[in-house]
C-alpha cells in the first residue's frame, strides 16, 4: 500500500484541533377501489401475507429528507410487526399456543393492541416483588404503537378498515412522558490522559493487530468526534494526510491530518474535519500493520476500509466499536454515566468550544444539520472544568 502523501499546502490545524374516522355506514373500501384501482392489488397483498406487505410498505416510502428507511430500521420495524401478527395469530412471545383467541390482523380493535401491548416483556426482563415478568417499558410500548399506527394507517387509506385502531391507544401508553434533559456525559482533560494511557499499554504487533486497530479508532474519534457509523465504513481514500504550515509556528512542518466524511444523501455536502495530533501517530501504526495483513497479490484490503473486521477486509459492528471503548473506560477506572464512543464525540465536541473555535465550525465538523444542536456543548464548554486542553 502507498503511504499517503503530504501536501505541502495543507491547511493549518491550530493544536487540536388522522382526521376522525367516517360514518360506519360508509362503504370506504367500495369507494377507495373505484377511484384508485391501482391499489386493489395492494389490498389483496395485505389480506394474503401482512407481514410481506408491511415490509414492501416499509420499502416504498420516502421520508422527509428524499431518503428511504435504511435497512436497520426496516429489520427493527419489520420484527415488531411480525411479532404482532404472530401474537394475533395466538401465539406468545415464546412462539407458543396461547390460551386466547386468534384474531385476524385486519379485524383487530384498540382493546387487542391494549392488550398485546400488556404482554410485553423485555428479553431479560426480571421479575416483580409478585413473581410476575416486569412488563416492558413505555419507550418500548411506544415505538409498538408507532408501527401499529403506520400498518392500520396504510390498510385504511387502502379501505380495508374505516379506522386506525392504533389511534385510539391512550396517550399515556402512546406516548412516553418528557424528562428533563440532562447535559451529554463528556471526559475531562485528565480523563482523556487516563483513557488514551489504557489503550496505549496495548502491544501492537502482527499477533494483536486487533488491539491496534481498536486503540486507533478509538483515538481517532477522540480526536476527531467522527460518529461510529461512519469510522466504522472510513475508507483509504477519506484519509487526507498533510503536514502543517508556516502559521503553525514551532510545529511547521508536523504531519496533519482531515478526514473526508461523504454523508447520505445527494443534497448533504462532504465534511472535512481535523484530527487532533494526538490521533495521527496511533492511526499510522495501525496503518502500517495493516498493510501488513494483506497479501503482496490481494488489493482489496489495500484500497477499501481503514478499519477492517478481518484480514478479508469486512467491516467492523458498530457494536464491536462499543464494547471495545466502553471496555478502554473501564479499564481507566472512569466513573461515567453512559460508557461508550459518544463520550469521547461529546469530549471532541467540548474541547473545541473551550479553544473557542466558532459554534457554527464545530457544528459543521460534528455533521449537525442545525446549529442549535451543538448549543447543548456550550454549557460544557463554560463549567470551567479543572484543566486546560492541550
């Protein structure tokens, strides 16, 4: 693999940088089929297989931003429905027999979806002070109705019902109560010192190339508040490696360097963002090990994701991500309420504003689409933790 080249005019980076329903006596399928015969075939689709038709639902719809459902959220709201379907079929969430009737998807009333949603309990949900399973949240019942919501909402625009049922669900079930917003959990200087002591106590060599690689992207996003969904796809050619300019000062001369975040969506624009110095040198190493993995004669490796799974070049889980840094926290002994790669995205984002660098610049470089999203940061910025950021 090439080493990347340095570009001698490389920009400066400055240290670290429903209405109500009709009549009942209202034939709406009648009327929905005479002036929309397309749609009969859509009608029958929802009859025969529910769950196929959800999904082909789920596929076709395009959401206010011009993008579709990615495909994790499809997976998610698909389970969910199927679910449903399987409990109004009788069966439990065991995949047995339940005592109860069965009742057609189609025919369902609130008092099913009421009660269906009574029967929820989480996967390794324990057990109350009675024995019996704690039932599952109200965030959880939510995002039920939420699906319900959308399947009745398309089976009666299609005229196989006259209302949505999942409508008539109480609010308190519907919906979860507000709380007060707490400010995002972020580390301070000596934190960061502790954290990165950790993970550079690692051996990177050929025999635990693993440990490298994690060590780096865990760094990286420390020094770069890139999200993990997009560290995780990060290819060869978004690394654009420089060296410092003369306005550096003592540091001209230093190697710099940006990461190109391409976003989703045609209408969002490229980011480039600095990484802090302290980033650069663990992300070489690994850089240099991983040219290493791969055969003289195999270039996929070579030319695709900065941060592999495998030596067959597949990508990282974001899940492996996770439990890589929340393990790096635990091992620096930090006391945090959430344990994860957003911390270190809020601690980037922190570190910024306390060097006052522009809300609208650290917005930009997070991908935040309004800049009042960053605004949760200032206060952060000005609790005047102990210690300066280097």
């Amino acid at each position: 693999m090439k080493k990347p080249a340095a570009h001698a005019g490389a920009p400066v980076i400055h240290d670290l940088f429903e209405p109500a329903p009709p009549a009942a006596a209202l034939d709406a399928r009648s009327i929905l089929a005479a002036e929309r015969p397309s749609q009969v075939s859509g009608a029958d689709a929802w009859r025969a297989d529910p769950v196929a038709a959800f999904e082909s639902m789920l596929r076709s719809i395009t959401q206010a931003n011009g993008r579709g459902y990615s495909a994790n959220s499809i997976k998610v709201y698909l389970s969910m429905w199927r679910k449903f379907c399987r409990y109004c079929e009788g069966e439990d969430q065991n995949g047995e027999h339940a005592a109860r009737a069965a009742v057609p998807v189609i025919k369902v009333t609130t008092s099913d979806i009421l009660r269906f949603l009574g029967s929820l309990v989480p996967k390794r949900a324990g057990t109350g002070p009675d024995g019996r399973p704690v039932a599952a949240s109200a965030s959880i019942r939510s995002r039920y109705v939420v699906v319900l919501e959308m399947a009745y909402g398309r089976m009666k625009r299609l005229g196989l019902r006259l209302d949505n049922p999942a409508l008539s669900v109480p609010a308190e079930t519907r919906y979860v109560a507000p709380r007060d917003q707490r400010p995002p959990v972020n580390l301070s200087a000596d934190e960061e010192d502790e954290i990165s002591r950790a993970g550079g106590d690692i051996p990177r060599d050929e025999g635990n190339w693993r440990g490298a690689r994690d060590y780096a992207v865990q760094q990286l996003i420390l020094g770069s508040g890139v999200r993990v969904s997009e560290v995780r796809i990060l290819g060869m050619n978004d690394l654009e490696f420089g060296v410092l300019g003369a306005a550096a000062g003592p540091r001209a001369g230093e190697a710099c360097l940006h990461l190109i975040i391409v976003p989703n969506g045609a209408r969002r624009k490229p980011r480039r963002i600095p990484v802090a110095t302290f980033a650069i040198q663990p992300l070489q190493d690994w850089l240099r090990l991983r040219a290493m993995l791969a055969p003289a004669t195999s270039s996929q490796l070579q030319r695709d994701l900065v941060f592999p799974s495998t030596e067959d070049g597949e990508p990282l889980a974001a899940c492996t991500i996770y439990r890589h840094i929340a393990a790096a926290m635990r091992r620096a002994d930090l006391e945090k309420r959430h344990l994860g790669p957003q911390v270190l995205r809020h601690t980037f984002a922190t570190r910024q504003l306390r060097k006052e660098v522009k809300l609208a610049t650290v917005s930009a470089w997070l991908g935040h689409e309004l800049v009042s999203s960053t605004l949760v940061y200032r206060t952060l910025a000005t609790a005047g933790e102990p210690g300066e950021v280097k």
